[in-house]
C-alpha cells in the first residue's frame, strides 16, 4: 500500500532538511523525483546522487517559487523528463523573522509570496500532468494556529497556507487529487538556525514534548509518504501536526 514504483514526485526545497529527507523517502518506496532548489545547488545535487543510487530517476530543477516563470519552467522539465506528475510537495519556505510591528512591505510580500502564495501557481501549472490523479500536500508549522516570538510574517503565511489547501481539496478531489497538509512542530533544521534564540527553542520543546524528543525531518517525511499512498485515498483537506504531542498541551 505504501508502495509509488513509477510516480513521479515533485518536492519544492528538496535539497536539504525536511524536503530533502521527503524525497528520499518518497525515493525509497519507488517513485522517482523532481528535487527543486534556488541557491543551494550542491546540496540538491548530492540529494540527487542519493536518490538515484535507490533505482530511481531524479531531475534537479533551479527555481524560485516566488516566480511565476520560474514555475512555469519547473513544469515544463517535468513534462519533459517524465510526461506526468503524481506527487507536489509544496516544501520551500522562506520569510522575514521580526517582530510584526517591525515588518515592511517587502517583507510581507517575500514571505507570502514564497510560503502561501506559490501553491496556487504549482498546483495550477500541476494539475494537467495528473491525468490519473494525485497528490498535493502543503508543509506547514505550528506558527499558522500559534503566537510565536518573531514569527509573525511567517505565521501569517502558513496559515494562509492551510486555508488555500482546505479550498483546494475540495475542488481537486472531483478529480482524484487529495490535498492535505504537514504541519511540522519545532525540527532542528538549517532555517531553525536563523531564529535569535534557537537553543532555547530546542530546549523547551524538548522538555515540553509528550514523545520526549524533537521531531525529526523523517518524522515528517513518513507523515508525507502515507499521505501519499493508498491507505490516505479518503484523507482530504487535513492538517495534520507532527510534533510529538507538543501542540496538544495548554
């Protein structure tokens, strides 16, 4: 039921972190890969490497998603290298960490380009390469239901995030395609690194986690790969946290 030999998966931000570990996951049950990057090109070849050492086939693609022509060119690679596209992870996230009362216009805009409004473009330009249905599913983070220090512009955007998803699974699953959404607790990636007060993040989540643990970008990346598979056929419009339990207390 988990297995996808033969889809093809398109993972936006895939050369490092929770991106990165979602196409290897995805690689490992058989689909082959379409590894989206903007600046970090060795990394996305060397995940690439990694992918096709699994017996799949891997296409690196630089883009920016903020960028519709950008887009528009991933989509034309994909049309060229597979024919088709089973599998959008919409995983590249960028944006502006101040306080909100400190943010300018460009700042917003980055932000909101970048995490909420780009899904609606890649699922647009998507949608005619999944002539057998799919799926779309959407990363998230605490900060679109949560106050967190900092995170204003950021939150606001992925929880723009989750309301576009929500209205894209209901006009997508008439045609076979589930939408859902990934939203990730507290992961000690390369973009946690830019918040000013990083360890003390890790280290309250850590004691304030039921699981007793950080999640980890495999714990997202299994989430993915079952919402990805048969078993989630009847899973539409869902946000589902990955946080060891972390969100569930007051």
């Amino acid at each position: 039921m988990l297995d996808l030999q033969g889809k093809v998966a398109l993972v936006t931000g895939s050369s490092r972190g929770i991106g990165k570990a979602i196409a290897l996951s995805l690689a490992e049950n058989g689909a082959n890969l379409v590894v989206n990057y903007f600046r970090h090109r060795q990394e996305a070849e060397n995940t690439a490497k990694s992918i096709r050492s699994k017996g799949v086939r891997c296409l690196t693609v630089k883009a920016n998603v903020a960028d519709d022509e950008d887009i528009k060119n991933i989509f034309e690679q994909v049309k060229n290298e597979y024919g088709r596209l089973d599998v959008l992870i919409s995983n590249a996230a960028s944006g502006v960490l101040k306080p909100a009362l400190e943010l300018t216009e460009k700042h917003w805009q980055w932000t909101m380009n970048i995490n909420a409004r780009a899904l609606l473009p890649l699922v647009q330009h998507a949608i005619p390469l999944m002539q057998n249905g799919g799926r779309v599913i959407a990363v998230s983070s605490l900060g679109a239901v949560r106050a967190i220090e900092n995170y204003a512009a950021v939150g606001a955007s992925k929880a723009a995030l989750e309301s576009l998803v929500r209205h894209l699974a209901v006009e997508l699953a008439p045609l076979g395609i589930n939408a859902n959404v990934v939203s990730a607790g507290a992961v000690d990636t390369e973009a946690l690194k830019h918040f000013p007060a990083r360890e003390s993040i890790l280290d309250n989540t850590r004691q304030r986690t039921p699981a007793g643990r950080l999640t980890t970008p495999e714990d997202v990346a299994n989430v993915v790969l079952l919402l990805c598979s048969d078993l989630a056929s009847m899973i539409h419009g869902q946000t589902i946290v990955v946080d060891g339990g972390y969100s569930i207390l007051a």
